[in-house]
C-alpha cells in the first residue's frame, strides 16, 4: 500500500507509541485522524505545521456510540478510512487476589471491547472499499502473562485471538488484520517502574535494552504496506519471547 493521501486513524495516538506512530505515518505521507479521550489540539497544530493533513476526534473507545460518531465523521470529512491502529490501551495493575471486578473490566472495557468497537464500526467502510487494514496493539503479556496483570494479559491476548478472527472474516475483500505485540518499550507505562524491576526485566532481554517507541511504529509502517501480511502477531520485545 502506497501511504500517500491514505487516511490513517489512530486511537490512543496523544503519546508513547501512539505519538510515535502517528509521526511516522505522517511522514509516510499519511493523512491523520487522531483520537484520544482527550483533545489533541497542540498534536493537529504541530502536524498541520508541517504541512500534514490532521484532525483529531475526541472519543471514548470504550463507548461504541462515541465511536459510531467518529467513524461518521471521517466518512463525511475524507470519503475513505485505508489504515486503522487501534493503540488505546490502560492498565489496572493488582494481584488477582485484591483485584476487584472493577479493576478488570475497567480494563477489559479499553483495551479488548475498546478494539472491537472501533473495528466493527470501521470495517464495513473497508471491506466496501475491498482494501485497507488494521493493526491491533497487543502486548507481549498477552502471549505470556505477568504477575499483577491478570487483567491486562486477558485484555490482550484478546486482542491476538480477535486478529486472527478479523482477517479470517475480512480477508475475501482484500482488508488485512495483524497485530503487534510490544515488549518493554520506553513509555509512561515503564517509566513508573523502580529500578530493580527495570534491571531484573532488561536482565531477561538478550538485547539488554528497552524498546522505542519508534522502532514499534517502524513495524506498523511496514504492516500498512504489506499487502500479502493478515493474521499475524509480531512480537517487538529485544528476543524476550524467543526462547
């Protein structure tokens, strides 16, 4: 797939990988839709800047009535939607033995019926295009778990088992669904580790190193642009999962 004048919408995209992405594609010559729970006015002024075509929808993925609207609006503003990232992600961080069922649907809600709402709402638009894809952020918890992530990892592995669904389901029009499974990568969600967790974690990386945020949105170009990739679930983790 040929980026240029492509729309891309990315959820979460206010920082972290998100951000990251959002400056790749946008370099790929990508349009952007940017969406968060928050305003996203000083991302659109700095883009716009650069001369990228940006607009940022404010919505609750969690709320598939919010995200309903959103896809109508960028039906009505651009006439077409060519990638979609679904990247919005919270965590709830307890042992299962403290955590409420608030904790983990709380969870569950953003990160799993989050993906689900923007996809279904966005896949009609793609499949009458019979052309696109989406990329699902999973996490590298999802394939194998973490203690004081019960509901993170569920969220997640979610995720990996509803991407190989969606591109069974989307793959005779032409629309592909992968995912992307992040290690440790440097963002606000690592940041708030102490540093013996931090050096413990980089002690089981063979790269001996955390991960960028760009280097996973280099990964989410290369998806976009693979026309023969669906189904599949790339794990961006310095060889953590490899043994």
């Amino acid at each position: 797939m040929d980026l240029k004048d492509k729309v891309v919408l990315i959820t979460g995209s206010s920082r972290g990988i998100g951000a990251a992405m959002a400056q790749a594609f946008a370099q790929a010559g990508a349009k952007l839709v940017l969406n968060s729970r928050h305003a996203a006015t000083e991302q659109v002024t700095t883009f716009t800047a650069q001369g990228v075509t940006c607009t940022a929808i404010q919505a609750d993925v969690a709320d598939p009535d919010q995200v309903k609207q959103m896809i109508k609006t960028i039906k009505s503003e651009f006439g077409q939607l060519d990638v979609v990232i679904n990247n919005a992600g919270v965590t709830e961080d307890k042992l299962l033995i403290r955590m409420q069922p608030a904790d983990f649907e709380k969870v569950l809600q953003t990160n799993l019926v989050g993906t689900f709402n923007v996809t279904s709402k966005a896949l009609p638009l793609l499949l009458k295009q019979r052309s696109g894809c989406i990329i699902n952020i999973a996490s590298v918890i999802g394939l194998t778990g973490n203690i004081g992530q019960a509901n993170y990892a569920a969220s997640k592995a979610g995720i990996i088992g509803f991407t190989k669904s969606v591109a069974q389901e989307a793959a005779l029009r032409q629309v592909r669904c992968n995912a992307i499974a992040p290690g440790m990568i440097d963002t606000d969600m690592t940041a708030v580790l102490d540093e013996k967790r931090q050096a413990d974690i980089l002690e089981r990386i063979p790269l001996k190193r955390f991960g960028q945020p760009t280097e996973v949105a280099q990964t989410a170009l290369f998806l976009a642009q693979n026309d023969y990739l669906t189904g599949q679930t790339i794990a961006i983790d310095g060889g953590l999962t490899m043994y």
